[in-house]
C-alpha cells in the first residue's frame, strides 16, 4: 500500500472512530456515505432534555450545551448541506428546550425532524422547528399547559409568568406549524384524555391531521425529503 493510501485509510479509520465516540457521547454523527453525496449532519433529542439543574447519571438526557454550541458550528460550515434531527423526548426544561427550538429554526440549511417513540411537551416546539417534519405511525405527542417543579408562591405573579411562558410556546409552535393558537389551547386544556394531568395524546396521523406535523413516514422518508431540500437549497 502506498503511503498516500495508508495515510487515506488512517484518516477513515479516525473519522469513524470519532463518529462512534460522538455518537456515544452526545447522540450526534454525521451523514456523508449517501449517493447524492451530501453532507448531513445528525443530531438525536433523547430522554429528559437538561436545563440549568443536571439530571442524575440513571436519567437519559439530552444537554442543551451540547446542541447549541453544534448547531452554531454547522451554520458556520460550509461542508455540511443539511440536518436532521431524530426525537423521543419526554420534555423537559422549557428554556432548554425553547433555545434548542429557536436555534434550530434559525439556522439557514434545510432541516428535517423525525418523531419517533415520543416529542412531549417542550418537544412540540423541537419537532415543528425544522423545514419539513414527520412521525412515524406509532410515534406520540403529548400536548398540555405549562407546569414547573418545587415550590411556587401563590400570587398572582407567578400565575402571569406562567401564562408569558405558555403564550411564547404557543406562539413559537404556531408560528412554524399549521396548527391555529385556538385549537392548539383547547388541546393543551383537554381534561378527558390525560388520567393525572389535562392536555392530549395525539398518535401518528393525528399530529398530521391536528397540523402539527407535515407527513407521517420514516427514516427514509426523511432522509428523501432532506435530501430534495437540500438539492433545492443548492440550486
């Protein structure tokens, strides 16, 4: 072997390596061995999504300064072509989860999500962030009023920031969906679904039918439509 190739097969060799360590770190690798010969980059939104508090070492997470710092990098790389975002989240901190959102919905490459198991709760406005979404058939998304943890002092304060809260998601899912605010509050405020808390499960086709979500399909689906994304980004 010359050393031009030994030095070629080293450096997939480490690439590899790296996309493997990445992976098990972080949930996130990159796309590149496809035909089109784009460059996707793969983030995964799992478990509980970490705010300020860290979670405890048996809790499956996902750290917005993991995603944040990520995504201002492949803006800034012209390499990379597209995004794709894979999520089964239980929620999680709202401020965490809204930055995500927001940054995502920034970024100037086309951008696909994909619900699998589950996006509850400040997941909603991950899954809708992107260019184009799908879920898959089986996927769920629990839709309900904003709650906080610990001790709240009962004034009418507190109840004014819940409601600034609530109105910033509801007009963030809004605004990057097909889903109106009043039909997005009536869902949240369900009381016949949910047997401890109120709000809805919407399964599948239902998130498709609610506007929520664009189409109901796969990972080959979305990898396709990112694909055609990015093809229409280039030209």
């Amino acid at each position: 072997m010359s050393k031009e190739a030994e030095n070629k097969s080293g450096n997939e060799e480490k690439e590899s390596w790296n996309n493997d360590e990445r992976i098990e770190k972080t949930g996130q690798t990159d796309l590149s061995e496809n035909k089109e010969q784009h460059k996707i980059y793969m983030f995964s939104i799992i478990g509980e999504i970490e705010g300020h508090d860290v979670l405890g070492s048996s809790t499956k997470s996902t750290k917005y300064e993991h995603i944040l710092p990520k995504l201002a990098e492949i803006e800034d790389n012209q390499e990379i072509d597209g995004i794709l975002i894979l999520l089964n989240t239980m929620g999680g901190d709202v401020e965490a989860g809204l930055a995500i959102a927001e940054m995502i919905a920034s970024v100037s490459k086309p951008t696909v999500s994909l619900v699998l198991g589950g996006s509850h709760s400040i997941g909603v406005p991950i899954a809708v962030s992107t260019d184009y979404s799908f879920i898959v058939p089986t996927g769920t998304m629990v839709i309900h009023p904003v709650r906080l943890n610990g001790m709240v002092i009962g004034v009418a304060q507190t109840f004014d920031y819940f409601k600034q809260i609530q109105d910033r998601i509801c007009r963030f899912v809004t605004d990057h969906c097909k889903i109106n605010k009043k039909r997005l509050l009536e869902l949240m405020m369900e009381t016949e679904v949910l047997t401890k808390d109120v709000g809805s499960i919407l399964v599948g086709k239902e998130a498709v039918k609610e506007g929520i979500i664009d189409e109901v399909g796969g990972i080959k689906d979305a990898l396709n439509k990112l694909h055609k994304l990015i093809e229409k980004n280039t030209k």
